[in-house]
C-alpha cells in the first residue's frame, strides 16, 4: 500500500518516510523482538500521506497566511492562529485511497490478534520528530483505546491537526524548523491493556544529574497518560546499570508516590478513557515487582545499547512501556533519544560541571514551600500564580510561573519564566521535560502552591539541594561555578568526600574525587527508617511496642518490619556506593547516642538516660550488647545485601567508637556469623581512630582491622577533655592544638608501619588548610572532606605535592 506501512517493514533510517516515533517502533520489532523485547505491532501512514492530504484539500495557502503574519511572543494570537490552522485539518476530507488503505491496514491488523474490533492507540509521529537534538516531547496529540473504523479515521483526522498545536507551532519557530519541511505519520497500534495494570516511563540516563549509569523508572496504575501530563506523583525506581548488566539485581532505590488517580478505558466511543480515584490501598503499593523492575531495566540496557550502536555513540533513551494486565506480560510502546542531558556528555563522560550553591546563611532562608527538583538550578523572580492559560497574556518576562499543572500547550509562556512551580506532577511529566530543555528550574509535586504562594510575592527556587526543591521568601544570593574536569591533575593523596543523604551521591560524586571516606548509615536510619530498630525488631516478634500504630504506619507496604529496615538500610546505602562505583566507599554502621536513639519512634522503651551519652552506650559497645545486638545483625544483612546481591563490593565497613582490642574482635565475630567476612569477595573492616585507645594500642587494633579512618572530632574532645557540646568551654576545641597534631602523627605512622590504610575522615581538613599540609606531608593514604570544601582543599593538596617533588 502506497501510504502506508508496517511496524515489520521499517527500521529507524524511515524517519523521513514514518517520523522518529514511528520508525523506532518498527526498529524495535524487526532488530529487538528476539531479544526479548516486546513491542506491539501496528502500521503507520507515511508523509506522502499527509501531503496528498494538504494537496487534495488545498491546506498549504491558508496555513502559510495564517502562520506568516504570526507575533510568536504573543500568546494570545498564537492562540488564535493556532486554533485556525488546526480547523482547517477538522474541516478537511481525508483522500479516499487514504482511507481504503488504513481500513485495510486496521483489518490485517485485527486479523493478526484475531479479533474483528482491535481497540488501537493512535499516535502522531512528526518527520522531524525525535532527533538527537530535539523531542518534540508532547507536541502532537494521542489518542487511546480507539476501537472500530470510524474512531480510527477520525482519531487520524485529529492526529493530522495536532501538528499544529500551539505548543507544536511555538516549539517549530524557537528550534528554526519550517512548518512546511515537517510532516506527520499516524502511528496505529495495537493499545496494551493496562488499565487494570500498570504502565508509565523509564530514562537510560538520570534526569536530575546527569549519570548515565542510571536507570529511572516511573509507574504508575492504569494508563501512563497520567504521567505524562502532571496529573500524578508515580512510583519511582532506580537501577545501576554497570551492576545490573552482570546480572546483580540492583535496585538502588525505591520511592513510593501517591498515584491519587487512575486512567482507565470507559468504552465510550466519544471519551475511551477517564480518571477515577486510585482506592487507598493501591496507592500504599507499589505497582510494579522487583521482578519487573529488573526486567524493564534488562529491556531499557538492550535498547540503549542496540540505538548507541546505530548512531556510533553512547545513546541514552527515553522509553515508555505497558503492561498487560490479562497476561502480565510488559511491552515496550515508544523509545526515543533523550535530548537534555545527554547534550552535557561526550562518548558518556560529563568534562564540565555546572554547579549553584546559595550563599544565604540560614537566618535569611525562610521556607515556603518543597516538591520534587527538575533540574539543579537556582531561579529567583516575582510568583505569577496562572489558573487558566486564557490569563497566559498577562505572564511577563522573568516571573516564577505558578500553576496547578503545565502541559506542553503552556510552553510559550515557560520560555519566559526564571523558574516554574506546580501542585502536581513527577520528574517524567510533560511540565518537568520541557523546563529541563529550555533550561529553567522547576519545582514539580508541591500540592498546595497555587494557595501557599500569591502574585507579586519574591522567592527563590533552588534545585540545587538535592531531590527535593525548595522554594524560599525573598531574593537570596547564589553562586554559580563552572568547573573544568578534563584538565585537573591527580592527587598522590587520595581525596575522598563524606556522603550521607544518598539523594545528594549521584550529583556529589561528578565532582573530582577517590571515593567516599565516610558514608553516616545513620543518616539513613534517621531520615528513611525513622524508628528504633529494636522497636522493628520486637514488632517483627509479634510483640506489642510503644508508637505502634505510627511505626506500622511507616512500614506499610512491606512484608514485615524486618523486610522494611534491611530494604530501606540497603537502597540507601547502595544509592551512595553504586554513585561513586567502582571507587571505594567506606560505610560507618550506626552510631548513634542514646539520646538520639530514644527520640525515634518506639525509641523511649528501649534507651536508658546516661549522664554523658558521648562517651556512653554507643559504637561497638551496642552490636555485642543483649540490648541492641538483633539489630546490628539486621544492619549487617544489609550490608550484605548490596555488596553480594546487588554487586557494589566497592562498599567498605568501618566500626565506630571501638575502646578496646577485645571489643574490636567480638564485632568482627558477629559480623562473620552474618556473611560479612574479612577477604571474602576483598571486604575490608576498617576501625574509626577517634579515642586516644587507638592511637596508644594501634597496633593491637591493626591486627584486628584492616585500617583506621581517623575521626578528628572525637579524637579532639577525648584528647583534650572538650565537651564539643558545651559552649562554655568552645573556644578549647582545636583540631589545630599540638596534641591533638601529635595524636595525628602517630597514627599516621603506626598504620604505615603496620602496612595497614590509614584516612581521615573528620572535619578538621575541611575547614583547615593546615591540617590537610599537615596530613600530606605525614603521608597519609586519603583526605575525606565536606563536598563543598573539595575544590578548594584539591588545590592545596595539589600544590603542596608539587613542592614536595
């Protein structure tokens, strides 16, 4: 047939026959099929096709007069003129041979699944569409769960329009592409059953930092339209491709969204789908299994790997899937280039960095607001709250737009925003795609700012933190540093960085550094297990505990508490090594005070009130104890966990707070009877040096431990006999005090000459440059700083060992 072709006939060097979409669809089923990746099969029309139409209903005249005279910074006559062209296409007559030709196609096509009224989804796929150096993400329309002839050819009707849709038209004239140089296909495809399952979006790439070791995941129940538009907050999984592509099942986080609506299929042939409210209990679940996270990221490496080999170049992907729900099986229904952050790469290596810090002290920064961050910028501007895009004139240039959701139609009026804020949305939505293209920052997901925030009002975005955005009163001050990877020389002394919150690892670790010298596990315990572990522990038992109904609260969703504790310990911690792999990363298990300890829930029943909790139940001391050693067990399956199930052996374990050899010892011993075995598959135990035990005993406790990390800050007030607490004597506590220099020096030269690593990785190097000369030039192995004291201290350590040589 003349205007149209089949997914199996086409392969993705058709882009100007079938457009990109059209044309990856039919290279995944001729080239991925018998790799395991299932696509559903469809047709497509060609671009003949859609010229024959604009021929046979003379449309090129009436477009070109409508479009010339055309103000694209005027959104109310794109608006207008808009409107006009999409008419013409609604009033126009599809040719005959046209329509005879996709009948014909639709009837192959329902033979092919046996059935006679195949319900298909629709989608429009520009000629232009989906290079590498544009998505075009959102531009036209779709249209699903279309069943019988006639919905067909007026789905393809609407199809045809769609290419000039204001978003498409305003998209076309900022990217310098002809509006008559671009044409459209319609892509007809089988429509995966997934109302009753799940469907959404995965990224070969992350989206925030950059990493093109991530996989990112989006699930959602129902249709993934809900996605797309911003109507939803998913589910959200990372995978670490380097592990994952040996086989380890490395899940390296899971974030549980809200997924308050789900799109269903009505039957209606005037609206096919709908929203309804998603019940409770699914929103509580995840709606994809580690099974089928795994095998969506095995699909998501084969794709990335069969287009990097097309184009002679690494190839992130942007990959939408479905699943079936009467079968269960998981399909692949778009794949596309991902355009943002791929740009910043060059043969999948990032040369530049671009970082924004605020310089406000915390007095100045009073919080509004948080949702998830799009991007890592930092935008300030007065709030534009718009309700409705019949407001979109009165948008000025430089103002925060605020709405409830933008879909891509609301494009025009985000080119001229500092910064964009929405109620709902995840960082796969529409809104978030195209904030990161034009490169503003977006705060998505922060359910309440159309009524929070109010016309006129200053603030400042800053994506800069982490996964969450921030959104502050006022004008603050930022700093922007650009920094040249490529040229910087290597360090003889190994500059490591203290990491705790794993949603900081993937953008701290494109800064230059060995490894992480100090990863806090309890800072995970603290911000995503939240309860006393033996509170876990006893409710595991069956037991009743104090905070019950909260702690059940926190762990609902997983099997049992103790399922919840080591999955949790383990994202976390493996969020952080998978980061920095194959660099090594030295993993502090808990240590906590008891203080800290019994303000978690559940806490109060299980700590004891101590006179002086810094030197009191902490570190080594609880892991051998009746009273915590259950729990520190759950730590160590953990541990386990991500070395040996999911692949990242670069993590290495460092026991805190160890007083004598003997204690020492029985840890050692406990964590040998939990799999965590000195050698096995190269695991190192390293001893915190922080007690002046250490450093008087050092070659007793180096003949038990691999190597000692020094904790300056204890080391300091144990040292000098400070209550680092205590205000009263403050002015005592110097890391800089020649006693606390010798105690250095000492362990430094104890370890060399027991053959046995020795780092530091307490604050004293991160706020004197004095301290990190004195360190080099006693030789010792790793420097573990603040990240914002990296670059800086990098250059004192470079010009130091210059001088030495």
């Amino acid at each position: 047939m003349e205007y149209i072709r089949f997914f199996d006939t086409l392969k993705l060097s058709d882009i100007a026959e079938v457009g990109g979409k059209n044309a990856s669809l039919g290279e995944m089923v001729c080239s991925l099929g018998g790799a395991g990746v299932k696509v559903p099969l469809g047709f497509a029309t060609t671009a003949s096709a859609y010229h024959l139409l604009l021929d046979e209903n003379r449309l090129r005249g009436p477009i070109a007069e409508l479009l010339n005279a055309l103000d694209i910074s005027d959104v109310q006559d794109l608006q207008k003129r808009g409107k006009a062209v999409r008419q013409l296409f609604l009033d126009a007559t599809l040719p005959q041979i046209l329509q005879d030709q996709i009948i014909t196609a639709y009837t192959e096509l329902c033979e092919r699944y046996e059935t006679p009224d195949l319900s298909v989804a629709v989608r429009s796929s520009g000629t232009a569409e989906d290079l590498p150096d544009a998505s075009f993400a959102g531009q036209q329309e779709t249209f699903l769960h279309i069943r019988g002839k006639e919905a067909l050819l007026d789905s393809v009707r609407r199809c045809f329009a769609s290419l000039f849709t204001d978003r498409a038209i305003s998209y076309r004239h900022s990217r310098g592409f002809d509006h008559f140089k671009v044409a459209l296909s319609v892509g007809v495809q089988k429509m995966v059953g997934s109302d009753e399952a799940s469907s959404g979006i995965m990224f070969t790439i992350d989206t925030e930092s950059g990493s093109p070791d991530l996989i990112m995941i989006n699930a959602t129940w129902g249709l993934g339209e809900n996605i797309v538009g911003g109507n939803i907050n998913p589910d959200e999984f990372y995978l670490f491709k380097p592990t994952l592509k040996k086989g380890f099942s490395t899940i390296v986080k899971r974030t549980l969204g809200s997924k308050k609506l789900t799109m269903i299929y009505t039957g209606d042939s005037d609206r096919p789908t709908k929203n309804i409210d998603t019940p409770i209990a699914r929103q509580q679940q995840f709606c994809l299994t580690d099974a089928e996270i795994l095998q969506l990221g095995q699909a998501a490496l084969k794709i990335e790997e069969h287009y990097s080999q097309i184009a002679g170049s690494y190839r992130p992907m942007d990959i939408e899937w479905a699943k079936e729900a009467e079968t269960g099986e998981l399909y692949i229904v778009q794949a596309r280039p991902e355009t943002v952050r791929s740009k910043e790469l060059e043969g999948g290596v990032k040369h530049h960095l671009h970082t924004y810090h605020l310089t406000a002290d915390k007095n100045e920064k009073k919080l509004l607001l948080t949702g998830r961050a799009v991007g890592d910028k930092i935008g300030t501007g007065r709030v534009h709250v718009i309700e409705d895009l019949a407001h979109a004139p009165d948008f000025k240039e430089g103002e925060v737009l605020v709405a409830d959701n933008t879909d891509p139609d609301w494009e025009p009026i985000m080119k001229k925003a500092s910064a964009v804020v929405t109620n709902r949305g995840g960082r796969t939505c529409h809104a978030a795609i195209v904030a990161r293209e034009i490169g503003v920052p977006a705060i998505v997901g922060t359910s309440d700012a159309t009524n929070t925030l109010f016309n006129g009002q200053d603030v400042t975005i800053s994506c800069a933190e982490g996964e969450d955005g921030f959104i502050y009163e006022g004008i603050l001050p930022f700093e922007q540093k650009d920094i040249d990877l490529s040229h910087l020389p290597q360090t003889k002394t190994k500059l490591y960085m203290n990491v705790g919150n794993p949603d900081h690892a993937f953008r701290f670790a494109q800064l230059p550094n060995d490894g992480v010298g100090l990863a806090r596990m309890e800072f995970i315990v603290n911000s995503a297990i939240k309860a006393h572990p033996m509170a876990l522990y006893y409710l595991h038992k069956g037991e009743s505990i104090r905070d019950q109904q909260k702690v059940e609260a926190l762990i609902s969703g997983y099997d049992d508490p103790k399922s919840f504790f080591i999955e949790q310990l383990a994202t976390g911690i493996g969020m952080i090594a998978a980061a920095f792999y194959p660099r090594p990363v030295i993993v502090r298990t808990s240590d906590f005070k008891s203080n800290e300890y019994k303000n978690m829930l559940g806490g109060n029943a299980f700590e004891r009130d101590e006179e002086n909790p810094m030197i009191g139940f902490r570190g080594a001391s609880r892991y051998y104890s009746k009273e915590y050693r259950h729990a520190f067990e759950w730590e160590c399956e953990a541990l386990k966990h991500v070395r040996d199930t999911m692949g990242l052996d670069n993590v290495k374990i460092m026991i805190p707070f160890v007083r004598t050899p003997q204690e020492g010892q029985n840890v050692i011993d406990i964590m040998k009877e939990n799999g965590l075995v000195q050698g096995q598959n190269g695991l190192e135990v390293y001893a915190m040096c922080e007690i002046p035990s250490n450093v008087i005993l050092a070659d007793r406790f180096l003949e038990i431990f691999d190597g000692y990390s020094i904790g300056s800050n204890d080391l300091t007030q144990l040292t000098l006999g400070v209550d680092r607490d205590s205000e009263l004597i403050s002015h005592i506590f110097d890391e800089r005090n020649e006693a606390v220099t010798r105690m250095l020096e000492m362990a430094i030269k104890a370890a060399k000459k027991a053959g046995k690593y020795i780092g530091i990785c307490g604050q004293a190097p991160s706020d004197y440059p004095e301290i990190t000369r004195f360190l080099v030039q006693n030789g010792i192995d790793s420097i573990s700083l603040n990240p914002d004291s990296v670059m800086k201290m990098r250059q004192v350590v470079v010009e130091l060992e210059s001088q030495k040589h």
